[in-house]
C-alpha cells in the first residue's frame, strides 16, 4: 500500500495551487494523509475528488468551515499499523517522549505544524513522520512532502520527496 504524506498547504496564501508534481503523485497514493493547516475548503475539496482515500486533521490555522469536516486527530489501521495523525506536537525537545505518552497505542505519528521535516522513532517503537510543507519551506532548503510504503504490519520505502522551488 502506498502512502501521501502532506501538511501545511497554507492554499491559498503560500502558494495558488498544490505543486503539480505532488498532484501527480495522488493516481499512485492508496492513502493521502494531509497533517493540517489547509487554510482553505477548497484543498479538501480537491483531494477528496482525487484521492483513493484520504486521513486528514485540521490546524491551528483552519477556521470552522474545515473544522467543521475534520477531526484534531485522525486514527486509521493500514495493512496492520496504527496510523495517527494530528497537527501540533509541541518542541522539538521531548517531542518522542511526549507523543510516545500521548499515542501509546500507534505504530506511526504523521504530524505538521513546523514545517520542518521530522523523521524519529520514539524508544517504545512509535515512528513520527513530518512531511514538511510542499508550499512553504519557511527556513528549510526545500518544500517538501512524503512518500512511504506499508506492507504486512511493516513501514518501508520512507521517502522525502524535495520539490522545486517556486516560480
């Protein structure tokens, strides 16, 4: 099963539109998971028509139109891992620690808020996956997102994906 990890779009503020090089990625992606902070309906409403399935939360900046349609946290089993998603996960410090106490019972934390690519594994196993944002880098190198693969209770082929940069 392959997996779309997404999260700060920030449409329409950081940029008009989703790259296309990520939209091209949607045909391939079993599940699109998206960490919030869409800022607008109109993202949702688009991965909605476009994704196989799709696992999204809202964020500190989405207003009651999406948090109206989207959980704070979103939990899904895929292929015998427990996913959860959620937008804030406090400091970077302590961050495995305090999401290892919150989650105890997930395989895999995909999160966003940071804009910062994350990729850590908490000592009781539970894996924290940040994509990034493919919108705006603010102090990264690139925009960024995720692709991954699970299989047989197993995450593999975690990949991210750096996009070009804006125009």
């Amino acid at each position: 099963m392959r997996l779309l990890l997404m999260s700060d779009t920030h449409l329409p503020k950081r940029a008009k539109a989703l790259p296309g090089q990520l939209l091209a990625e949607l045909p391939h992606a079993d599940v699109v998971f998206h960490a919030g902070d869409w800022v607008d309906t109109a993202t949702l409403d688009l991965l909605e028509a476009h994704c196989r399935r799709l696992i999204g939360v809202y964020g500190n900046n989405d207003g009651p139109d999406l948090r109206a349609r989207l959980p704070e946290v979103a939990y899904a089993e895929l292929a015998g891992l427990r996913f959860g998603v959620v937008h804030e996960t406090g400091a970077a410090q302590g961050r495995e620690a305090r999401c290892a106490a919150r989650f105890p019972d997930l395989d895999v934390l995909v999160f966003g808020h940071s804009h910062i690519p994350w990729d850590t594994t908490a000592p009781n196993g539970l894996r924290l996956l940040n994509p990034g944002s493919p919108t705006d880098r603010r102090r990264q190198p690139h925009r960024t997102y995720m692709t991954a693969t699970v299989a047989d209770a197993r995450l593999t082929d975690v990949e991210l994906r750096r996009l070009p940069s804006a125009r």
